[in-house]
C-alpha cells in the first residue's frame, strides 16, 4: 500500500491488495508470538542480521500519517521529536493507519507479535496528511527539510506519484547533500515507471518482492531501481476501530521500503561502530546492487557484514 502524489495535491489511495481488508482482525491476534515460518524473516535472515547490529545509532524519519498515541507512548524512549506539518503541531495522531504500520515495520521491538530489524533506532515522526487522508507536496518537502534539520540520518517515504515537483526535488537534494539516505518506495500500480520521488537521482528506490522470489506483480518497475525487497503478507502493529493495537500484515511497496529503511540501518550502524566510517549514499547504494534478493538464499543480505 502506498500513498500516491499527483502534481501539487497527494491524493491518499488505500489500494485493496493481497493481505489488506477495511475490517480490522481480531485483538486477540496481540498474543501472538512472532512466527519462525514467515516467509522474509527467514529470507533476510533477521537472527544473523540481529548479531551485526540493531540500528542503535541511527536516526529514521518516518514521512506519512503520524503514529498511534498508543504506540507513540511505547516507542516514547526512541521517538526524539514528532511533527504535524499539516497543522503546525506535535500532535501526530494517525488517524490512516498508515504511518503507524510503517514505523512499526521497521522499528517494533517485538511487542504484538512484530520484529523490526532496526528495534533500536531512534525515530523522528512526520503526519503529512489531514484528515481526509491528501497532502499537499509543500508539506512533503517541508517535512524532508525538517527531519535533515533534526539530524536524521534515513529518510522514509512511502508517498509518490508520476509527476515531478521542484520543492519535493530541491528538498530531496538537500537531504542527500547533508548525506541523508532517502529510502522511497517505487509504487504499487504494476507500471514500468518509478512514481517520484523514488525516481529522483540519489534516492534508494524500492521495487516489492513477493514470498515466491519475484517481482510482485503490482510493483512499479524499472532498470534504474536500487533495490526489491520483501513487500508480501509484511506484519506490523495495526490500529482496531476502537484504537486497541493488534498484529496484522499487509502487501506492497510502501511495506518494502520500511524494511529497506530498518536494514540500511543497520549497515550504517555496523560500519559506524566497527569502523567508525559514516557511509556514503554512493557507497550504500552500490552496496545494495550487490545484493540479489531474488535469489532464495538467506545468505545475500549478509554481503554488506561479511564482504
């Protein structure tokens, strides 16, 4: 699921896609335990990753439709700065879901049932959108602005559409002249084409991988793409209609990139502490291309830690 821009105004499309219903799953779901059978646990290899590293150093900033105040309050040790852009505030009540089941993709600690690779990365909180659910791309530029301005060191956006802007591009580059790592999802309509900003120069562009090996098959697609990574049946922490959290899981490309985003985490942190070396975006992305996640081997997520 990804959230699309069309020229100055966002428009919020909830996409009706593999493991995504309207209705919320039952809370009972809060007791589960985190499965060995999920199919891109053992693709990645979280357990190996895990002894690399846990993204302690990083800062991600989370661009989308805010966070639960529930899981706000859980992530209260780690969250160093939230942000309404929409209403000047630091209130960033999700009211999409959205947001929420990106962030805890990435950075979950376990709680509900779900394991972010990056569990111990701090995290900057950006809502971008009202509460009809559209944005503006003054606000998406903004906020890129803002998270380089709070030091983040990875920027997440799982919002894109197919036309260029130049507030969106200028803002993009200053993240990436600061050495910002913008992760950014390719988008979820099948399309030969990366919807922007995935597209821009510089930006770790993510196609979504789905649990047979391949490209799933409403992923935006292109040659320049950075990167495929996992987007089928994606387990996060969901909000119920009475606001109760509870496990679910979910496909697309917005759910790759918040993966993408936790596992370069965790390469920055690695080369940081072990070698006091603070990656380059050039040198990340090349890293990247190393990888063949089409391959089924729970081996090639490792190239970056063992290489």
């Amino acid at each position: 699921m990804i959230k699309k821009i069309n020229a100055a105004i966002i428009m919020a499309l909830a996409l009706a896609l593999t493991a995504c219903t309207s209705a919320k799953k039952s809370n009972a779901e809060k007791s589960e335990k985190i499965s060995n059978d999920t199919w891109y646990y053992k693709a990645m290899n979280y357990d190996e990753l895990s002894k690399y590293s846990d993204g302690d150093s990083q800062l991600i900033a989370f661009i989308d439709s805010g966070i639960s105040p529930k899981l706000e309050e859980e992530y209260s040790d780690r969250i160093v700065y939230t942000y309404d852009i929409v209403n000047d505030s630091e209130d960033v009540f999700d009211t999409d879901t959205h947001g929420t089941e990106i962030t805890s993709i990435a950075c979950n600690s376990g709680n509900f049932g779900v394991c972010g690779l990056a569990s111990k990365s701090k995290m900057l909180i950006y809502k971008v959108t009202d509460h009809h659910g559209t944005t503006k791309s003054d606000y998406l530029s903004k906020a890129i602005k803002d998270a380089v301005e709070h030091k983040a060191t990875i920027i997440n956006i799982s919002i894109g559409g197919y036309k260029k802007d130049s507030n969106i591009e200028e803002a993009i580059n200053y993240a990436l002249a600061n050495n910002v790592t913008v992760v950014a999802a390719a988008g979820d309509y099948g399309d030969k084409d990366l919807l922007y900003p995935a597209k821009y120069e510089g930006v770790i562009s993510v196609q979504g991988l789905d649990s047979t090996f391949n490209l799933w098959c409403n992923s935006n697609h292109e040659d320049t793409a950075t990167i495929t990574f996992p987007c089928e049946n994606i387990e996060s922490v969901d909000i119920s209609n009475d606001s109760t959290l509870f496990k679910s899981a979910s496909t697309g490309t917005s759910q790759a990139t918040a993966l993408a985003s936790a596992y370069i985490a965790l390469i920055k942190d690695y080369y940081l502490d072990s070698y006091s070396k603070d990656l380059s975006n050039t040198e990340l992305i090349d890293m990247l291309k190393e990888i063949d996640t089409f391959k089924n081997s729970n081996t090639e997520y490792l190239k970056p830690f063992v290489n």
